[in-house]
C-alpha cells in the first residue's frame, strides 16, 4: 500500500482522485473499496493508504483505480 492525498470526492455519484507518487495523474476510487464501517466518504486533503492496479483501460478518464482505501488517523 501507499500513502495517497484525497484530491476530490462526490458522494452523490460515489467516487473521487486520490494522489499518490506512484499513480501519476490521479487514481479512481469507488466508494465500495473505502474499508469502514458505515458510510463510506472520503474528504478533499484527506491522507488514506491505498492499494492500486493499472488495469489496462481509463476508469473515468483515469489510468489507475483503487482496490483498498483505508483512511488514515490524523
């Protein structure tokens, strides 16, 4: 996992950028890989450990899309 910034989030559609090193230009993620109970939203700043793929077609428009987000206690 890495550590990754949490650029943008909509929660009305479910999914946001986060910024890492390793994912230049922005990685896609989808509510259902935030690991938390309840309701799962991120925030813009946010800091969150992220597992990533490269799976070979733009998610949205992105090159990388998240497979685990886990936020970070401040």
């Amino acid at each position: 996992m890495v550590i990754a910034t949490v650029r943008e989030w909509r929660d009305e559609e479910g999914w946001g950028v986060l910024d890492s090193v390793e994912t230049p230009g922005g990685c896609w993620g989808h509510y259902s890989d935030i690991q938390m109970p309840g309701f799962r939203t991120l925030s813009p700043g946010q800091t969150v450990s992220l597992r990533w793929e490269e799976p070979g077609f733009m998610q949205d428009g992105y090159r990388f899309r998240a497979l685990s987000i886990v936020p970070r206690s401040a």
